[in-house]
C-alpha cells in the first residue's frame, strides 16, 4: 500500500507540473448553477450532481513556498439551491499518517489543524466577507472576513457540513443557508477556497497568495459568477430566547447569598438580503469565558478585547475608527465595568444594531443601548443611553470613507452633582471632590452627556502595496473647555513580500474626552515608524524565511515637549517545521508627568517630571505546533526606570487529539529598584484544561492565579450544543484572596439558549 502510495504521488506531481498555472486574482472564474436535485448532506460526493458539475482545482502552495504547486491536490464544486449554497470539496491526501485534528470543539485554531475553507466576499468589495471551515472530523470554524483579511471566529452562526474518509482522500459537503450570510443581489461574487494541510505542512489556495500577505485576503480571490442574480432570503427573523438562574454571593463584602432567576431573548431581523437588525432585551452574558489575566507594568489602562456575541456582526463598523490609541467607540464601556476578577457586569436593558449594506457602496450602523442603574457598584452609577451611528462609502476601488458619531445620555437624576474630571496629562479620573476613579471604570462618569463625532478615510489599494489611516474626531461635554477637545492622526503603510515600511503620527488634544471609547492618554502627540526585511531562502533549507525588522516612536507634549521615547531591532527565523525563533533588542526613554511606582506594588514612587532610559534584551521560541508537544517561551532582561526587570514567560500544551488538550501559561517578572523604592516578584499562572467529548459537547476548567492583584480565579464551563447554536450552559466561577485562600466571591449559571427561526 505504501509503494501504491508513493507512485500515485508522484504521477499526481508529475501531471501537476506538466499542467501547471498559477490562479491568479480576477483571472479565474467559476459558474455556479443552480439545481433542484436533492442532496444527502454526508460528505460522499456520490449524488448525480456533483458529477455534472465543473471541478475547480489547481490549488498552489502559499507555505512553505509560493512558487509551487500543492503536493495534494484539492478540488471543489459548488451549486445552489433556493434555500443554500452547496459547496462540495475533495481533499486528496498521498501520505500516510493520521490527519492533525486537535480538538472537536467549534471554532478551533486555524494554524493547528487540517481544514479546508470557503471565503465568500457577497458584496463584492474584496473587503468583507464571510468564512467557513471544516477539518477532517468535521469540527466547523465561521468567522467575519474583515478589513485585510482578518478573521474574526467569534461570529456564530447557523449552517451544516458533513464529512466522509476515503482511500487517499476525505471529502466534505458544506449547506450554507442564505438566511446565514449577508450579500447584495448581483451575480458576480468574490471567492477563495484555501487549505491547511498540515500533516503535510503546506497551506495552499485556490487563488495564489504571495507570502508576507493574509490566505484570507479576499483581494486575492476568483470570481463566483451565478447563472442569475441570487434572489433576497425571503422573510429572516430569528429569536434566540434564554433563560437563566444563577446563585452567587459576595464573601469579601459579607454579603447574603443572592438567587436570580432571568430571562431575556436576542432577534435577529433581515432587513433586506444585505442589511440586518440585531435586537436584545435583558441580554445575559454570563457564558462568556472570563477576561485572561495579565501583569500589568504600564501606566495606563490595558485593552481587554469584546467577547459578547451581540457586538460581533461587521463590529469593525463600529469599532474600527481611528487609531488604537483613540478609538471613539469601544463596546465594552456597555454593561461591563472594570477587567479581570473585579470585572462586573452592569445590567443592559435594551438594544438594537443596525447593520450592513445599501447598494454596492454604502456601509450603515447605527446602535442604541439603554443601561440600569448599578445597584452593587458602591460609586454611584446611573442608568446610561448609549448610541452610535457610522455612515461608510467605499471609494477609489478598496478605500472607505466614513462618518462617526457616538453618544452617552445620563439618564439619572445625578447629572451635574457628580461630574468626574479627567486629567489631561494622565487620564485619571477623579470625582469633584477628588476622589480618584479607576481609568476602566468610565461607567461611573456622571455627566449630562458626552459626544463623539468624526471622519476616517481608510486607503487600501487593489493590489494591496499601499494600506493607510487617516482620521479626525471631536468630542463634546457639557462642562469642558472648547479648546483642545480633538483627536487627529495619519498611518501609511508600503508592504511586498520581502520589504514593508510603515509611518505613523497621531494628535490628542488635552480636553478630548471619548467616554465611550478607548484613549488611555490625552493631551500628547505620537509619532512612530519603521521596516522589515524579509529573505525567503532556497530550496534544501530548514529555513522558510528569516529577517529584521527596525522601529522608533515617542511621545510629546502638544507644546511639542519630549515625553517617551522607544526604538527597537528583532531579527525572526520561522522554520519549514513551523517553529519560530525571534530575538530582539530595544531601548526606552520616559518622562514622567506623575509619580509612579514602577514595581506596581503600592511602595514609593518615582517623582514626577523625573527621566529614564534603559535597554532590554528578548528572545523567544515556539517549537513545532504540528506536535502532541508544544513549548512556547521568552526570556527578556535589562533596564526598567530606575531599576532592572527580569521576565520569563513559559507556555505548554499537551495534547490528546481531538478529546483533550491541557494548557500551562505561566509569567514571572522580578523587578528590581534601588532603595528606598521597593522591589517586586510577581507571578502570573493560568492552567487550562479542554475536554471535547464530541463535537457538541465541551468542558473547559480555566485557573488563573495573579500575584499582583492577589487573586486565585477558577472558571469552568460545561457547553452542550443540542441543536445548531442552540446551547445548554452550566458555568461555575469562585475568586480566593492569595493571602490565606480566603473566598472572595462565588457562582454558579445555569443557562438554556434556543436558535429559532420563525
């Protein structure tokens, strides 16, 4: 068998190149007929249909080369029907071994298993889109194709696939429900078909993708050109009630145990065939998995990324404006206040979203929510109105301009009593009686209203050389100053293959306050740039590609005063075996504006208007990700103000494929300071354990334990998915002070959700 199976391997790469061509964007169509045959959804391919249809081929390597043809080849074919998409595909495979499929838990790790993916753009922008992936034990991945590619699997929708194992090959048929997907009525769609074929370490792709570019970019697709205008899904409302009761109680506080039973729904409602309406009433988050701890160093608040699936849908119409440093609006200032263990959920009574698509054109979101006063907050906090509306128009082939405005309306009767300051040259927020308030907590910020509003031009050129950022924002409060109430700035980016550069510079004016977004420092200019290199050995090397890369940036004063400086050089190695090795140096100036206590532990600080420089030194390796086995770790050593900071991160998955997988993420950072300043060792260790007993049923136990905030956290989670995104919940979560294992807080969920179409 095995002699049968080298020769078959090598008549399929001798026919390969002999027929060889490479699929290049816009040079490749596929026809897609519709049909009225009935079609048994189990991946054997063995219907009447299939056989009449075209097949599509001539996948080509993106990894570890992008000048090959694949080793396996891969074919598919596609058809419609008045309800679904039908997509089948067959993935040859000439080599022995068992195929590398982790986990059978939804939504698995692109990078760490064989699948194959259909990337539909129905707008036909080569901008958005929609993803969907299947592996060879049929564990399926959706997920939003957004601005450059980016895939965002936290989507969760409603489709089908089926899988079938055959002699050198597994095949998969995949339904995708046009009530799933949004799309204009035209009959020329993008497409792309990628594979990651790991056990044989290659990804290749339907449509050739250059190296140094995202697989999932939908600018590298074909065309998908339907044999009449897809006519709109017809009537599409869903409702996805839930009921919920839970039992918690508070023992740092002394606080009664307290019972709650809820109940509230999600609906989602087609507007047209391209342009939906989210609806929730009383929405209950509480199966989100908690936020991962981290050390925190810095002087400013961290980002903590959006988990709740009701902020998900084309999210990067709302939360995409401006620069990372001055987002205008950022979802998790609704409902959630504060980050980690002494995060807290603010009860949302209402909501609704807009979005989509109008015409070929023209972008719209438009969201309202409306919070309850907190009751269990001791700040008081009152019930909010919150809104955003983002108008978008694509120009110039793949650009975008768009309008924003953001709001928050007290609707308390505290407005003015209680207005919280923030100051310019830190971010903190204080009271009036100045009473200092956490950066995160900006739910508690009373004032009548504040307003966000703005433009964003977004370039990116057709073949992808040129991408940039240019944007201008202002807010408006009812008690601050006209003056210095601005955030501006501008990125460009040139990228090829082996040589990209990038410019940046951004302006916050010191008034400018966005409530409901994200800008951890105002009153500051940023300036910033840098290259990379890369080189792509030739064939008989361990080396896929190797290269430097060089960055500088700072901060100043809008007096143009000098704050922060950083400049830095790594050069990366990432091998044919997929490990990756990266070592780096870089070097830090700060000016302090406050006092600071640089070891974060309450001891004395450094005096303000003071200055530091230091170097640090960082390497770090990832070993074969294709492996049961896999270590990840870095070491970084040097300066840190005044003092010297050692950091040592260590990672370990164990893996049982696909029931089990076993994870060890650990952090320790020694920080030391001279006298009379204190030192600080610091540990950070977060155990994880998964469990997928089947493709519907997962446990997930998840330990954190954090030195610096003192805090033991334990979250398990049981899932079962009865019916597609239908689900059954039992969430347990307690938090222990380190000192003596005292309990802090403790809970227990029991959730039921129900996908229904009416």
């Amino acid at each position: 068998m095995n002699r049968i199976k080298r020769i078959l391997t090598l008549f399929f790469l001798l026919v390969s190149v002999w027929s060889w061509g490479q699929n290049l964007p816009d040079q490749v169509d596929y026809f897609i007929e519709s049909t009225d045959e009935f079609i048994q959804l189990d991946g054997k391919l063995d219907e009447p249909v299939w056989k009449k249809l075209p097949k599509a081929g001539g996948f080509y390597q993106t990894f570890p080369t992008d000048d090959q043809p694949a080793l396996d080849s891969t074919q598919f074919m596609i058809t419609y029907t008045d309800k679904a998409i039908i997509i089948g595909v067959i993935c040859y495979d000439y080599l022995d071994g068992d195929y590398i499929s982790t986990t059978r838990r939804r939504d698995f790790g692109w990078s760490n298993n064989d699948n194959v993916g259909v990337y539909l753009d129905p707008y036909n922008d080569k901008t958005n889109g929609f993803s969907f992936q299947v592996t060879p034990n049929n564990v399926q991945r959706e997920g939003l194709v957004l601005l450059g590619g980016d895939v965002r699997d936290d989507w969760d929708n409603k489709w089908f696939s089926a899988v079938y194992k055959g002699d050198n090959f597994w095949s998969v048929e995949i339904s995708i429900p046009f009530k799933t997907i949004r799309y204009n009525n035209v009959n020329q769609w993008n497409l792309q078909v990628l594979r990651n074929n790991l056990k044989r370490n290659e990804r290749t792709a339907w449509i050739q993708v250059p190296q140094g570019y995202r697989m999932s970019n939908m600018t590298f697709s074909g065309r998908l050109n339907w044999d009449q205008s897809p006519e709109p899904a017809g009537p599409n409302v869903t409702v996805i009630p839930y009921v919920a009761s839970s039992a918690g109680r508070n023992h740092e506080e002394g606080e009664p145990t307290e019972y709650k039973l809820d109940a509230g729904f999600d609906a989602k409602v087609a507007v047209s065939s391209s342009l939906n309406l989210d609806l929730t009433f009383n929405p209950d988050f509480s199966q989100v998995e908690v936020d991962q701890q981290v050390t925190n160093l810095q002087r400013f608040e961290l980002f903590f990324p959006e988990r709740r699936q009701f902020f998900l849908e084309n999210q990067d119409l709302f939360a995409d404006g401006g620069f990372f440093r001055s987002r205008p609006f950022f979802s998790r200032r609704i409902g959630i206040q504060g980050s980690g263990e002494t995060r807290r959920n603010v009860p949302i009574i209402a909501g609704a979203r807009l979005s989509g698509k109008i015409g070929s054109k023209w972008r719209v979101g438009a969201l309202n929510m409306v919070t309850n006063r907190d009751e269990t907050s001791k700040e008081l906090s009152p019930a909010q109105n919150y809104s955003v509306a983002v108008l978008e128009r694509q120009i110039f082939g793949r650009s975008r301009l768009s309008a924003i405005f953001v709001g928050r309306n007290n609707l308390g009767n505290s407005a003015v009593e209680y207005d919280s300051i923030r100051l310019a040259s830190t971010g903190e927020l204080r009271d009036q009686f100045g009473n200092e308030i956490a950066a995160e907590d900006t739910l508690i910020t009373l004032s009548e209203y504040n307003y966000v509003y703005g433009l964003d031009y977004n370039l990116a050129t057709v073949d992808n050389s040129w991408e940039g950022d240019f944007f201008y924002h202002r807010s408006s409060d009812p008690n601050v100053s006209s003056d210095e109430k601005y955030a501006t700035g501008a990125f460009l980016r040139y990228q090829k293959p082996t040589f990209g550069a990038r410019v940046n510079f951004q302006r916050i004016g010191e008034n400018h306050n966005a409530e409901v977004g994200f800008v951890p420092r105002t009153g500051v200019s940023n300036y910033g740039a840098g290259t990379e290199f890369n080189i792509f050995p030739k064939e008989g090397s361990t080396i896929q590609r190797h290269g430097a890369s060089f960055d500088f940036g700072g901060v100043l004063t809008n007096e143009w005063e000098r704050l922060d400086n950083d400049a830095g050089v790594e050069y990366r190695f990432s091998f044919l075996n997929t490990s990756y090795l990266e070592v780096g140096s870089n070097w830090n100036y700060v000016s302090l504006t406050s006092s600071f206590d640089p070891s974060r532990s309450d001891g004395v600080e450094l005096e303000e208007n003071t200055t530091h420089d230091w170097y640090r030194y960082r390497i770090f390796y990832r070993s074969d990700r294709r492996k049961n086995f896999i270590v990840r770790g870095s070491i970084s050593n040097g300066g840190f103000f005044n003092g010297r900071r050692f950091n040592a991160e260590l990672g370990l998955t164990f893996r049982m494929p696909p029931l089990m997988q076993i994870e060890l993420n650990g952090e320790y950072n020694k920080v030391n300071l001279p006298d009379p300043y204190s030192d600080a060792d610091l540990y950070l260790i977060g155990p994880r354990f998964d469990l997928t007993l089947s493709n519907n049923v997962f446990f997930t136990t998840f330990i954190q334990y954090n030195s610096q905030s003192e805090n033991l956290g334990h979250n398990s989670r049981f899932q079962w998915r009865f019916k597609p995104v239908s689900d059954v919940f039992l969430v347990y979560t307690d938090n222990y002070i380190t000192d003596g294992f005292q309990t802090r807080n403790r809970a227990i969920v029991f959730k039921i959700n129900y996908w229904l179409n009416l």
